[in-house]
C-alpha cells in the first residue's frame, strides 16, 4: 500500500533537483532515486498537486486560432472522470489500451486515468498505416482501442474483439467518449495495491535499424525516471512549457507530460496538422513560451527562418532525438542570444546524459550524466575507457530504464550478464567528464584503416549553405576499401547541379582533413521513419547494392572536379 513517506520520498527528491536548478554538481552528487514501492503517480501526486489548484496545467492552441485552457483541478477531477468511464468499459488493472490520437485533452485524461486504474497504454503515432496498426495491435495484444473519427477507418479491417472508443466524433460500433464527462469521478481504491514496476506504458521505437521494438515502461520508470529529464531541461513551477513531438512517441511522454509536470509547469501545445515553422514561431513568440524542447530535423528547419525577428521569451531552449549539430547551436544563439542545450536519451531510458542549466556548453558535447545516472563508456574488448559505446549503470539501480522488450528481458547484447544496459551509441568523454556522441555501433565505420565517425562529417556539411540534410554512409572503394559518400538534401531554392557539387567539394576540402574526407556526394531525398529520423540503415543498403563502377542519377566524385585538387 502506498504511505504518505512514499510521497514525501518522491518530492524530497523532485525538490532537490528544484533546489539545485542550476547547480549541476551539487545536484548530481546529492541526488539519490526516492525509495518506493506502490507508488501511484497520478493520484497520489498529481492529484495531490491538483488539490484546489487553478494554474493551468493544460493549454492547446489549434492552428484555427481556437484555444483549450484546463486547471490542475480540472485534470485531475477529469482523469478520474474518464477512470470511471474505462472501469465501465471492461479496463482494469494489466489491461491493455492503444492509443492513436492527435494532441487532443483526451490524450492527458486517458495517461492519467489509465494509471490511477493500473492498465498498460500502448500509444502509437497517427501516421500509422492499416498495417502497420494490424502489426501494432497483434503484438502488444491490445483489448480496447482509442482513436479519433478521422483515423478510425484504419482499424476496419484489424481482427479481434477489441473494445473500441472514439475521442472525437460517433461512430456505429464505437463507444462515445464523451459520455465520460457524464460519469462520477471514480473512487479507486484497487490501484493501491499495485507493485510500481508493474508495466505502465509500451512504446514502439523509431525502427531506424530495425523492425521497431516494443519497449515495457514501469509505474516507476517514466513518472519517476523523469525527474531527470525534468533537471535538463531546467523546468521550474509556472512555467509555460512547450514541447515539439507527435503524440505516439516517447519523446512526447518525456517533455509532453511528466517532465513539466513534474516540475509544477505549464504543457503548452501547438496542435497542428502540418508543421509550419512561421505559424509555430509566430506561437512561440505570441504566447509567450518560456521553455522549449524540439528535435534537431525541427531546428534545422526554423534556422531557415529569420529567427531574429521573432521577439522571444524563452528562457530555456533544449534538443533531444538525435545529436545536435554545432551550426544549428551557433545560428539559433547568434539569433536569440540562446544556446540550445543538447540532451541524449532514447525510448528505453529518459534524458541520461545532457547540458543542464548552469553548464558550460561544449558545440558538440551531449553533455554529462543527469542525476541518477552512471555512465560508461566500454571498448569492443569490454574495457572502460575514454570511448566506447555509451553504457548505463544497473548496479546504481536507476528508475528509469525500461523493464525491458515485450518478447524478454533486455537484449543479450545489451546486458551482456554485466550488470550494464548497453545502448547501442558510441562516443568519446574528455578530460572535464562531457560526452562528444560519435554514432551508432552500425554506422561508425573505417576508410583506409581510419575510423568515420558519419555524425561528425554531417555536422560539417551542414555548416554549408547549401546543405539542408546530410547523411554520409561507407560507399566501396577499389583502393580504399570504403570512403565516406555524403547523401545531401539541398537547401531550399538549390539545384541538383554540377556547379552546386563543385561548391560542396570546394567546401568539403576547406574543412574536412585528407583522410577523413568525404569523396562522393548524392543529391536525394532521405529516407527517414515516421518519427522523421533519417534511416542511415537503408542508405547503407542502397549503397551496398550498387557496383563500385557504377553511378546513381545526381551523384558526383571528388575526381570529376580536377581543379580542386
């Protein structure tokens, strides 16, 4: 049964995180993961925070210009609301619930409500096609299914007998999910009797290498687990805070929903059915948003804005998804006055490794271990060291790695019986304890016995104006064995041309190193997965495949270019 010192064990350490904001080494050091058991973190925190709270919690902006505005009482009497609705509809503790909606207010009552119950939500993105949502419902093995009218026809021909819920419209076959506001907040009393890391939340990963796997959330993991993310991302009580990720994904768990309520702030959302970087600048600035998060594919497209003209009042601005690269730090800073913080993370974990308030930022560095966390890096042969594939301690028992994969427990290659969760990542630490990200295990490779780091030659590339996108991938080579090929999206209003290779090459050469050197380009668009990552996995295939004699349509070699030798 979860006490009253589970409670104050939790915010002890939420506030001392509070507390030391901007004091990184003393946060670290004092910090310790609160001891608990049953733990229930929406009702028997939030709700306690919501007790007679008028603040908002909740405010979704549509991109008509309408506008939601809900209270920290609200959700909380709302959520219980819907408690009652699903407990009437066959949920209960261990039931299963996918969820596929936009940004609607559903999403945060169903997230609250489902773990005051004690069921397992399985959120998936909207951009799910028929059968990708067949694949997602057969192996999470779902019993009720929530979505909203303009994606219900997806589900038509998905077997099973599942219990079906429209948020947004009616439907013959579905249940109204409205009728939840007509119901009494239900008293649970049922929940309290559920073990913390019992599964809370499964989330499909991003599939960049892979077929996705589906990742097994705690009661403890996420609620708790990012209290760390609460700490990078510099999160304070009465923020407005706004965070730039579909639902569906983890990231929009992250910085959508615990992390900033964690902290007591405001979720700011921007719903919108196409990003638009004018129309969600021109947000930013009119409401006055005060801590921003968002991916790197969305700062590389607002830093073809002039961002100087957008009168800002953020205070904190932080990127997570993938690396960050330097130039898109150095062009929002000289915009803003700003430095965006990079953090690293991913669906398994929470914000692990980051630049966190009152941290010197290294361009380029991911930063260092958040609160909570130990970090490794270890070498092919096992050894610790200064580079490596980056590791996460689980003999410091963190609370907030994953349970594990729906099929088992963690991976082989990722326990390897060694007490570590291994993720799959490289990168180098210097001297003061930073982490530089060098990239994934797959895709660091060797060109003349050198080692490529392709994240490190991106980064230079898009320092080119004509450059949008880049990913580089090892394309065979007869002396070489393997050279760096750069795969480049140009910038808008660039041609596919030879002059415009000639220039990237002229570029190249003033900034890349003899060895490391990039000698082939391709201009194309760039495979990426719904979650908009490039998948470099598909480019190496494609690269794979061709002869070493060939050549693709737009692509073009450093030799065609004598001049520039």
């Amino acid at each position: 049964m979860p006490t009253k010192s589970e409670l104050a064990n939790f915010l002890n350490a939420r506030d001392l995180l509070l507390r030391y904001r901007t004091d990184y080494l003393q946060a670290y050091q004092h910090f310790s993961w609160p001891s608990l058991q049953y733990f229930n973190w929406a009702s028997d925190y939030f709700d306690r925070l919501a007790r007679n709270n008028s603040n908002t919690a909740l405010w979704i902006v549509n991109e008509d210009g309408t506008e939601r505005r809900f209270t920290f009482e609200e959700m909380s009497r709302r959520s219980s609301q819907t408690a009652a609705f699903l407990l009437k509809h066959g949920v209960r503790p261990g039931t299963r619930i996918l969820m596929m909606l936009p940004n609607t207010v559903a999403i945060w009552e169903i997230m609250l409500a489902a773990m005051k119950i004690g069921a397992v939500l399985v959120p998936v993105s909207t951009l799910l096609t028929a059968e990708e949502l067949r694949d997602r419902v057969l192996r999470s093995s779902v019993t009720h299914i929530v979505t909203d009218m303009e994606r219900s026809s997806r589900f038509a021909d998905i077997g099973g007998a599942q219990t079906r819920i429209m948020a947004e419209g009616t439907m013959t076959g579905w249940i109204d999910y409205t009728e939840a506001y007509d119901e009494q907040p239900a008293a649970l009393s049922g929940e309290a009797a559920i073990p913390i890391n019992s599964p809370y939340l499964l989330y499909f990963t991003s599939g960049t290498t892979s077929q996705p796997k589906l990742v097994v959330h705690s009661r403890e993991s996420y609620p708790v687990g990012h209290l760390a993310t609460m700490y990078w991302i510099g999160l304070q009580p009465g923020d407005l805070h706004m965070n730039i990720s579909s639902p569906g994904w983890a990231k929009h768990a992250w910085s959508s929903f615990f992390a900033p309520w964690n902290a007591g702030a405001t979720i700011f959302v921007y719903n919108y059915n196409r990003f638009d970087p004018k129309k969600t600048l021109d947000t930013i600035a009119r409401y006055g948003v005060s801590t921003l998060c968002a991916p790197p594919t969305v700062w590389r497209i607002l830093i073809q804005q002039p961002l100087a003209s957008y009168s800002v009042s953020l205070r904190e601005i932080v990127s997570a998804g993938e690396p960050l690269n330097p130039e898109v730090i150095a062009q929002v800073r000289s915009a803003w006055g700003i430095t965006i913080r990079d953090g690293y993370g991913q669906t398994e974990t929470v914000a692990t490794i980051g630049n966190c308030p009152g941290q010197t930022v290294q361009e380029g560095f991911m930063g260092k271990p958040t609160p909570g966390h130990k970090i490794l890096l270890v070498a092919v042969d096992g050894r610790e060291g200064q580079e490596g594939e980056i590791c996460l301690s689980r003999d410091s028992k963190p609370h907030s790695l994953m349970t594990g994969y729906l099929t088992g427990q963690l991976d082989d290659e990722q326990s390897a019986g060694s007490g570590l969760y291994r993720t799959g990542d490289i990168a180098r630490k210097d001297e003061g304890g930073c982490f530089n990200y060098i990239g994934r295990v797959d895709d660091v490779f060797k060109s003349s016995d050198y080692r490529i780091s392709p994240f490190e030659l991106e980064s230079v590339l898009l320092e080119c104006p004509l450059v949008a996108e880049a990913a580089v991938v090892p394309s065979r080579d007869a002396k070489r064995g393997d050279v760096p090929k750069a795969f480049l999206l140009l910038a808008p209003g660039a041609e596919a041309s030879r002059a415009n290779a000639r220039e990237i090459f002229r570029f190249i050469r003033s900034r890349i190193a003899p060895f490391k050197r990039i000698r082939r380009i391709e201009f194309r668009d760039l495979p990426k997965t719904i979650s908009g990552k490039i998948r470099r996995a598909e480019l190496r295939r494609i690269e794979a495949t061709g002869e070493i004699t060939s050549r693709a349509a737009n692509e073009f070699c450093e030799e065609d270019f004598p001049e520039l030798q």
